[in-house]
C-alpha cells in the first residue's frame, strides 16, 4: 500500500468551502482563521466579520449556561467537544447547533488549532420538543396530561415536605357537560372544555398547576397554603374558581351554555402523604360533592369516609399485567388482555380480587382510567418495535352509568395514537348493570369504534338476554366451564359446542379462557373457538415481557393432530353427534393416528366402515378413557 498523495492548501480550503456543513478552523486561542461557506449561510455572518473572532458572540441569552460550562472544561482540558447549543444568527433568530470541536496538536503535542463542525438542527430539536410537548400534554386543550401530573405532583409534594407547606389536590367534574354533547355536539363540548381550561389558567394563582385527566375531569393543584390557615386559604381560592362558570360559555354562532362544577379536595399532609393517595381522597370527595342536593354545596373536602376499608394493605403502584390471547388455528398473538395488579411498597404483587372490592367507586373509575392509559400507551410502544398486538381493558361497571365515559376513551386514544378497533372493553357477565343507564354509553362506546367484549360468559337465561341487548362483537367463555370436564364430559362439550356455535350465529369473535393443558387446547380448537388464553400459553406477565415472548412463542397445538383422549372424544363427538362434518376418511382422519395399536383402533375402523353401532362403543371407550 502507497501513501496518499499530498493535498494542497487550496484545494483543501475548496473542499471545506462545498461541504454543506458549517466548518472553522481556529489558532490555539480560539480566534477564527478561517470559515467556509455554510457557515456564512447558516450564522448570516460573512467571512470577514469573522476572521480574528471568537464564536462566543454566537451565544445569547438563552443558550445554556451549563452546556457552556461543558464545552468550556472539554476545551480546557484539550479535549474533543460534541453537544447541541443554542447559537443566534447574525439577524437575532435563534438556532440548535450540533457542534463538534476537534483540538490539532503538532509532533510534539502542543496545542496549535481547533478545528470545528457546525450543523443546523432546529427542526430537529423543535420536532422533538413538539412531540414531548404532545406525550405530556391534552391535545384538546393544551393543559398538562396525567403523566405530567403526577410528575408534577411528585416534585411539589417533596418541596412542601421540605418546606412544611400543605398542598391542596382537588378534582374538578363539569356538572351538566353531558347535555351540552347530547343538545349541541361533541365538537360544542370541546369548545366548553377549552374555554373552562383558558379561564382555569387566568383565574389559578402564579405556581398553581391545572391538568386534564380526559373527558371533563380535571386536577387542580395548590401550593405554599400555611398548614395554619389552609382551609380558610381554600375556601377563597375556591370562590374565585368557581367564577369559571359563573359566565355563560359561547358556542358557535350565538348559542351560549351554562355548566356548573363540582370539586373535591384532599390535602397534604393532613389527608394523605403521595399523590396517588391524594388523587384517590379527592376524587371520593367529589363524588359526594356531586351527590349534594344543593348547587350552593359545590365543593367537599376529604374526610374519613373516604378512606377506603384496608386502605393500607392494598396502596401501592398500579400495573398492568399482559396475559397473550392466541388464535387457535395458526397460533398468531394478536391481543392481550391488560390484567390489574397493584405492588405494594414492599414490593408484593397483589392480584385483584384482593384490592378491587376495598375500592370506592370513585376509586375503580381512577383504576380504569389509569390502567387504560398504561395498556395503551405498552399497544404503542409494541408497534415501535414491530409487533401489533390488539389490547383489551375490562370495564368497571360504574363507567357504563357515567357520563362521558366514551370522551375519556376517546381523549385516551387519541392520546396514544391508537385505531379504536384495536381496543376491546371487557365488561363481565356477572356485573350487575342498568341496562337503561348503559345503553347510552355502549352506543357511545360503539360508535368510537372500540371492540365490546362479554367476559367469562356463561349459560343462564339472563347471559342469553344480556348478548341480545348489548352488541357485543366478543364473548369469552368461562374457565369454569371445564370444571367439570372429567365428572360430565359430554354435557360439557355440548355446551361448549352450544356457546360456540351461538357466537359464531351472531357474528361474535369467541375466546374460551383457561386454557391450561393440552386437554383444553385440543377441546376449544375442535369445537371451533376461534381464540383462547390461559396458562399453557402464559400466565399474565410485566408489559415489559411482552415484546420477546411474542418473537419466541410457538403454540404447541397442530391441526388435524390429536394428543389427549379429551380431544379425542371431541373429535369424534362433535362428526357423529350431528354438530359437525362426517369423518374424514379412515387414513387422513387424526383419530387413526390417535388410536393406532389401541383397543379402540378397531372399533374406529369400523366406524369409518359404516357400522351403526360402532360410533357409540367407540363413543363410551373414549369416555372411559376421560373419566378414569
């Protein structure tokens, strides 16, 4: 190999002068001895406003001090440089510099030059600002989402810990928002939701916070309250917030709305010591407040009735767990269903039917709004990262009979970008319902384009009624359909295969859940249930988990192959009970491969021979095999 050619001066300074990157070259000083053209075109400055100069002067008043201190010891320490900097042109606009400075030293290694490499990137800086500014902010109206909230709430709750301040949280409902979507539209109760934040921000003292939680809720938090005067403090704060609706809000055209609000508020320390604590009191306050038969009576502070029976056991951090739904054909995940769980400060992981039924209503609305968003927001990082999996979340009941339930669907879809088809809402079959309250919010629900889904169906008349009443376009059946698969097998198929065949009938997408061995497995498929989930699968797991063990998963069951008598019986039951197909032939029927070398191998043969009572004796051999 030969060395390179030598390079002459001006042909380097011709190089250096087409690049589309801003370049200069300094002696040891930093004074600037030479700069090519795109520096000229992205400072505006021309080359010999340069020449001799230290590109300080590009630095103005918002340029980072702490930047500038990193650059400066980089170079003091003859150093190498790479960071982003906010530079100003020769006009005064500001620009994102992504700089790079290089120190050259000779033979000897003395310092003799820099050497930098300057590249405009304010659209990208300004696109990342945008699209953080989006994940922490309501699209609607511009105020801080729940995420930022709780960051906030976070930071002000260690100050006034420091400082002995109270901090008052308050939860804000709209009284009457629903009639104004039902009078006047959706798009009106946008306008009302935007003017009622606009005059939040000019009514909220300086240092007060105000976030939208989705729909017409909202948070309010107030600081620096003297522990000795706080309520005092909050009763005239309060007044003056409560002037938002003491003016009508104009629509389009000439139309004008009157809303009301009510509020409930919770303060720290007194009532609780984190903000998720905080959150949950003051949204029990409110729910009283909004009970109040009195519109004077508008506002209620936290109190013991709003402590929850086994507050203390069951505090702790909401998560998500995600459990896979497999399509019994091919084996595809395409959905999973978002399972509640709440870890405790010690760290145990409690399940829901431990924390569920200590919460107030107030609380399984924060639950479910919560656990949505969570759900939501892993469904889109999992698209990020190529795999496109469906999410359902299960329904308290309690959001059926409230007011703009599907608003906060909406606003927590849009929030995350996500199609409502890819949504499913599981409301259980046990849940007791006003059908007449709910209709509104499923049609609602439904109109968004979200998926309903009846979860761990079972076979009473009033399960018949309810899949007539609601349009769902899932229904999941019951793991404690197999409970009795061994002691009755055959009036278990028979439901199984019923329940099945009526959702197919209405169109309906089938889950059977508990899936947990082969024998269920094989069971579902043959009766054609399109999808199921249980442990065989995967037990419910951090969101977390998800990404790799959809990559690694490979469903065990194969079509047309038969491992467990349960499946057998199945099979045989479901071509000779008149609930299916007749037998395929003798050698491409799976039960050949099944009962080869066996007792029953005979009796199989002559089944597919055409003998009538063979079908029956092979039916009571399989049963013996199952029931054994």
């Amino acid at each position: 190999m030969t060395d390179s050619a030598p390079v002459s001066e001006s042909l380097l300074a011709l190089a250096l002068g087409k690049v589309s990157e801003g370049s200069l070259i300094t002696d040891e000083l930093g004074n600037t001895i030479y700069a090519n053209s795109a520096f000229t075109e992205i400072t505006g400055y021309e080359s010999e406003e340069i020449i001799g100069r230290n590109c300080r002067f590009l630095q103005g008043p918002e340029t980072s001090a702490s930047e500038l201190d990193r650059l400066r010891e980089a170079l003091a320490r003859e150093e190498a440089y790479q960071g982003t900097i906010l530079n100003y042109r020769k006009d005064g606009t500001p620009f994102w510099n992504r700089l790079t400075i290089t120190p050259l030293k000779d033979a000897d290694g003395r310092l003799t030059n820099y050497v930098s490499v300057q590249r405009d990137v304010t659209d990208i800086v300004e696109e990342r600002e945008k699209l953080s500014h989006e994940a922490s902010h309501d699209q609607l109206t511009g105020l801080p989402n729940r995420e930022a909230l709780r960051r906030h709430l976070r930071s002000e709750l260690s100050e006034a810990a420091e400082d002995g301040s109270t901090v008052a949280v308050a939860m804000v409902d709209l009284n009457d928002f629903k009639l104004v979507n039902d009078d006047y539209g959706h798009h009106s109760g946008d306008l009302v939701l935007v003017e009622f934040a606009r005059r939040m921000r000019e009514l909220l003292r300086r240092g007060d916070y105000i976030a939208r939680l989705g729909g017409d809720e909202f948070v309010i938090v107030l600081t620096d309250l003297s522990p000795g005067t706080a309520l005092d403090d909050l009763q005239r704060i309060l007044s003056t917030i409560h002037t938002a609706v003491e003016v009508p809000m104009e629509l389009e055209g000439t139309s004008t709305v009157m809303v009301g609000m009510s509020l409930g508020v919770a303060l720290f320390p007194k009532d609780a010591s984190t903000g998720r604590e905080l959150l949950k009191l003051a949204d029990a306050a409110l729910y009283r407040a909004t009970e109040s038969p009195s519109s004077a009576h508008w506002w209620e502070a936290a109190g013991p009735q709003d402590i929850p029976v086994a507050a203390e056991a069951i505090s702790g951090d909401l998560l998500m767990y995600m459990q896979p739904i497999v399509d019994l054909r091919t084996g595809v995940v395409r959905q999973v269903e978002a399972l509640a769980r709440v870890q405790r400060s010690d760290g145990v992981i409690e399940a829901p039917d431990v924390f569920l039924p200590t919460y107030s209503r107030g609380q399984l609305l924060q639950v479910f709004r919560e656990g949505l968003d969570q759900a939501l927001d892993w469904a889109s990082q999992w698209e990020r990262d190529g795999i496109v999996v469906n999410v359902s979340v299960n329904i308290p009941p309690e959001l059926l009979t409230t007011p703009d339930s599907a608003i906060w669907v909406r606003d927590a879809l849009q929030r995350h970008r996500m199609e409502p088809h890819r949504l499913g809402l599981e409301l259980l079959e046990t849940q007791e319902i006003d059908l007449a309250a709910s209709d509104q919010a499923v049609s609602e629900l439904v109109q968004l384009g979200v998926k309903i889904h009846l979860d761990d169906l079972s076979s009473g008349f009033s399960t018949l009624k309810r899949i007539t009443e609601l349009p769902f376009d899932v229904i999941k059946i019951d793991r404690r359909f197999f409970d009795q698969v061994h002691s009755r097998p055959l009036q278990v198929l028979t439901l199984l295969a019923a329940i099945t065949k009526l959702g197919e009938d209405f169109g309906y997408g089938v889950v059977v859940e508990g899936i947990e061995d082969m024998e269920r497995l094989e069971v579902s498929a043959v009766l054609g249930a399109g999808s199921g989930q249980g442990f065989l699968f995967a037990k419910p797991m951090p969101p977390e988990q998800i990404r790799d063990w959809v990559r690694g998963f490979s469903t065990p069951y194969r079509e047309g192959v038969l491992t467990t008598a349960l499946g057998a019986l199945a099979y045989h039951w479901t071509h000779t009970s008149g609930n299916g197909p007749e037998h395929p032939a003798l050698e491409a029927c799976p039960l050949t491969a099944f009962l080869a070398g066996s007792e029953e191998e005979l009796l199989h043969q002559a089944v597919h021979d055409g003998d009538p009572t063979a079908g029956q004796e092979l039916t009571d051999a399989l049963l013996e095999r199952v029931t054994d």
